[in-house]
C-alpha cells in the first residue's frame, strides 16, 4: 500500500517509477490519495498489466477494513501533504502497523514530518534553521501556511505524532545527508539504523553543446516551475538590480507562480526537451534560488548532468552536491545581490 498527494512533482514522479517497479516484480499495489476538491480518498487497487480497480471512500476506517482483507506486507509513505487530520491518520496508521506487522518505508521528500510548513520557512520565508521548538510557537501564530487546526495541536503535538509512525517504521528513505541531519535533529530518538540515504538516479538528460557567441551577455537560467520557497522572490529582487545592467538575462526555463517583469519564461516543457531549450537560450549558467533546504533537487541534478555551470545557496541538498562538483559556484549568502555579483564574477573568472 503506498500512500501519495495528489498535487505532482518530484515525489509523484518517484512514485510512479516505484510503482511500474513493483508492478514489474509481480505485485499487487494498492495506491491511496486524497482527492482534496473532492474530500475524498481514492484506492487504485493494481495488478501486473490489467486495468486498475478504482475505489473511493470517505474516511480513515475503511483502512480498518482494507487491512483486514487483504494481508498487506509493505506500507509505503510517499507524501501526506493534503491529506485532512494528519495527526489521527498517523494514529491509525502506527495501529495498523501494531496489529498486522507488516513493513513501513518512511520517503523523505520534504520535511511535513518536521513541520506542518513542509519546506521549513516559516513566516519570513527563508529556512528557519530548525530552532527550539519553543520558538516555533511564534511562527505557528502567524503561519498562513498552516492550517488552524495544526496551528492549535501545536508542533509538539505534530511532532510526537509523526515520531509514532518514525520509530516503527523499518526504512526511513533520505535522498540527501543534509536531510538526515535535519531528521535527527528534529527526532533525536530516531537512529541512524533505521535511515537510508538513496539519492535519486537522473539518467536521461544529455550534455549540451556550447555554441560560440560574438555577444557578452551573461544568460542566468533557472530551471522549473518557481514559486516562493523556490526563489522566486530572489528572482524577482535580481530582475530589478539587473536593470542597471542590460548585458544579463535571467531566463526561466519553465514556469513560475506569478508574473516578473523583466525575466522570460519558456513556459512548460517535456524532460526531453531540457537540453534543447538550455542551448536554444545560450545559457552560461544554471541557478538553483531555492531558499529552503531541499531533500535531493532534480534540477541540480539535471544541470550537472548536462555539463553546465551551476550556483546555489549554501543550504539543503543543491549545496551538498554542487559542492564536489567542478563547475559549481556555493553562494556565499542567501541574498539577490549577493547571488547576482557573485554569479558575474564566476563566470568573468571562468
């Protein structure tokens, strides 16, 4: 039984190529999600190469019902984001462990076990740097991220739940070492026995190939679909200083949450598609402006992988990676000017 949101992403993606796995292996999968416009959970129940069998349900005490019909072996915890009263469902979920024995992998793809706002960047919209859960209280007041109801329970509460599910679970997925750190700082009583560090695998991205220019542009490109915790006030913040400088382009090669002026967009684009629209851009350098500390981060991986030049901030997973990486540039503060000079003086020096 997997459990997933419904909202896409990088964790969908690694549940889809878990899922075709299993499948392949000869297993019976049982995918749940919450449907949340609908606010009811859905159950693909599926087998080898035939159709799946949709089921719907309204509340957790079909889980009840599911378990004691079928013997389930494994459960598997891909994302709860979106799913209502996370509290009681990690409740039931640490009984049914209880009661049937059957294996748990905890996938860390963000850190909604640490904290009801998923990405750690509290009501200033930069990482929080996980402080005394005393100083969360201050955030949890005024975090629109989180629902009130969350808000009330408080993070110890949160906490103390997800440490239920945690401390049973036989295999807690990391995708990067700087999740591990935050993991066990935030459950001190989860060992490191029970955590693995699996990065993701990014096969399918070929090099680029620089073209000569007789232009000295410099072409920052950001690849994604950019929100808030992603950068995109950083990015916004950049555009503005870049005015006084016509020689860079910020280009993003994707989409983003609301319109900037002064930064093109390629719009949506396939994976396959990547390398072309980098070459198509001329771009010099790849920027990762994410202001949280992210569990692994496919467009880094994806950069790298094309041979291209790429900066970060010096937090979460980009900057773990790009940090043995030759052609990597670790900003030295999370800032838009500061990423900005630095970014030119790289690429001047290269």
């Amino acid at each position: 039984m997997i459990f997933d949101h419904n909202i896409g992403g990088g964790a969908a993606l690694y549940r889809e190529q878990n899922v075709r796995t299993l499948l392949s292996e000869g297993g019976i999968v049982l995918l749940v999600k919450y449907i949340r416009e609908m606010k009811i959970y859905l159950l693909s129940f599926m087998s080898g190469n035939k159709p799946p069998v949709i089921l719907y349900f309204r509340n957790l005490s079909a889980l009840d019902k599911i378990a004691g019909i079928i013997k389930l072996k494994r459960m598997i915890i891909n994302n709860l984001v979106t799913y209502p009263d996370i509290i009681s469902m990690l409740k039931k979920i640490a009984e049914l462990k209880k009661e049937h024995g059957f294996d748990i992998t905890m996938l860390i793809h963000d850190y909604y076990c640490v904290c009801a706002d998923y990405n750690l960047i509290g009501v200033k919209e930069k990482y929080c740097g996980m402080p005394d859960v005393s100083e969360c209280g201050f955030c949890y007041k005024d975090n629109d991220r989180i629902s009130q109801m969350y808000r009330t329970a408080g993070i110890v509460n949160w906490r103390r739940a997800w440490f239920e599910v945690l401390s049973v679970s036989d295999n807690i997925i990391c995708f990067s070492n700087s999740s591990v750190s935050i993991i066990q700082k935030a459950f001190p009583g989860i060992t490191l026995k029970s955590i693995k560090v699996i990065p993701h695998k990014v096969d399918d991205i070929r090099q680029i190939v620089k073209r000569q220019r007789a232009d000295s542009k410099i072409n920052i490109g950001v690849i994604g679909a950019i929100s808030e915790h992603k950068g995109l006030n950083i990015l916004e913040e950049m555009a503005s200083i870049r005015k006084q400088n016509q020689n860079i382009n910020i280009i993003i090669i994707g989409s983003s949450s609301r319109r900037v002026k002064g930064i093109r967009k390629t719009g949506k684009f396939s994976r396959d598609e990547l390398a072309d629209h980098i070459e198509n851009n001329d771009i010099d350098i790849i920027f990762i402006p994410s202001v949280w500390p992210e569990t692994f981060s496919y467009t880094t991986e994806e950069a790298m992988k094309m041979d291209l030049p790429v900066a970060v901030f010096d937090i979460g997973a980009p900057a773990e990676r790009v940090r043995n990486y030759n052609k990597g540039l670790i900003i030295s503060k999370i800032d838009a000017s500061t990423a900005l000079a630095e970014i030119i003086t790289f690429l001047i020096k290269e």
